[in-house]
C-alpha cells in the first residue's frame, strides 16, 4: 500500500520525458543479485553445519577445516554448475519456444493473429482500437514473436547470462562459506566455535536483510528470517554430531 506521506523525492526513477526515454532505450538489465543470495545463502549454511557438527563430535580442528575446504570447493563447483545448468536450460527453452513461434506465424499466419487479438483483447482493447493493435503488432515480425513469447509463454524480457550466473554463485558460496572457518584458521581451537557462530549469524541476517529486495517484507524480518533458518541448521548438526559421538565413542 502506497505512503500517502511519501515524497515525489523518495520514488525510485525520474518521469521527465528525458528521464523516461533514456529508460526504457537503456532496457531491462539483467540482474545477478539472487544468484550472489542463493550462494551465499547455501555456503554459510552448509559450511557452517559441517562445523558445528564436527564441533559436537568434538573432533580436531584440523578436520574441521579439511572437511569445511572440501565443501568450499565440492559443494560451491556443484551449486554453480547446477545454476549454470539451470539458467542455460532456460535460455535453450527460450530458443526452441522462439523457432516454433517463427513456424507457426509462417504457416498459420491468421491462427497467429486471433492469438494476439485475443491476448489483447483479454488486456481491455476492443473495436477499432483492438484491430489497431494487432495490425501493429503483427506488422513486424520481430515484435510480433517477442509478443508471443512474453504473452503466451511467460518468456522473460531479460535475458541472463548462465556463465556469470554459475560465477556468481560460486564466488558467493566460497566468500560466505569460508567465514565459519576463519576463526579455525587463525585461532585454532578454544573458543573458535562461539567465534564462528557470531560471524556465521552476522552473515545470515545479512545476506537475509539483502534478500529482502525481492519482496515487501521488511529487511529486518528477512534478516532475522534467514539468520534463524540458518542456526537452526547449525544446531542441528551440532546435536547430531554429539550424539554420533556418543554412540560411535569417537
């Protein structure tokens, strides 16, 4: 719901015509910002879990930081690769959807303008206005098909890179996954567990206060959202660490 006391100084863009021009020439930008949450998010999460429940079986710090490295880098390549996967796959779903637009408009011409008659008739256009519409669509081919695409398949306007998306998403799970394993690296043992817990917290309600971008909710919520899920998984691993340890009698 809209502040009735907000300025006009606090929205988001400019209106002039200028500002609007240079807008929308500029496009839609592809963002990588939920690749970098997604990663970070994954990172402390797992890196942190491996930790604490090496730190309930009461095991060397050396582990710890064996078994913590070996996520770093199994883990993070396997997250990335999968995002780069998934993002490529999207990307191949774009093209196939694309070619069979092109064959359906070059064979089925009229079936393809009651499509967008329809689609724009659903959005409030009728009469002349709605012949109009279609007449200015379909007289290009290229904006008839991208029509298509966003209309009837829900394709996106922007289009995402997969190998940045994989880069990002790696070099966020090794920068937000290594913070649970400095403590180990330059303490040693002793209170590097409570350390790492403080610095791994600080990081879920960061990366959970920057995820809040994507919704209405408030960053502090989100913050305190993520930052709970995440020691939650931590404890988790921590009590079933102990447990193991009790019973195996490491």
């Amino acid at each position: 719901m809209m502040d009735p006391h907000a300025s006009i100084k606090e929205i988001e863009h400019g209106h002039s015509p200028r500002a609007i021009a240079q807008r929308l020439e500029e496009g839609p930008q592809a963002n990588y910002l939920r690749d970098w949450v997604l990663g970070g998010i994954d990172g402390a999460v797992t890196t942190f879990a491996i930790v604490a429940g090496v730190a309930g079986a009461a095991l060397s710090p050396k582990i710890i930081l064996i078994l913590g490295a070996a996520n770093l880098l199994a883990d993070g390549f396997s997250m990335a690769a999968g995002n780069y996967s998934g993002v490529k796959a999207e990307k191949d779903e774009y093209k196939r959807l694309k070619e069979m637009e092109l064959r359906h408009i070059a064979l089925a011409p009229e079936g393809e303008r009651e499509e967008i008659r329809q689609i724009f008739a659903a959005k409030g256009f009728e009469g002349d206005d709605l012949e109009r519409a279609v007449e200015i669509i379909t007289d290009s081919q290229e904006r008839w098909v991208r029509v298509m695409l966003e209309e009837e398949h829900g394709a996106p306007k922007v289009e995402r890179s997969a190998l940045k998306s994989g880069f990002v998403t790696f070099v966020a799970f090794f920068v937000c996954g290594a913070v649970p394993l400095l403590p180990f690296i330059f303490g040693g043992a002793g209170h590097a567990l409570t350390i790492a817990s403080i610095m791994t917290g600080a990081v879920f309600f960061g990366i959970g206060a920057l995820k809040s971008k994507w919704s209405t909710v408030k960053w502090w919520r989100s913050g305190l959202e993520t930052f709970t899920i995440g020691m939650l998984a931590a404890s988790f691993a921590y009590v079933v660490g102990a447990l193991l340890k009790s019973w195996v009698g490491v």
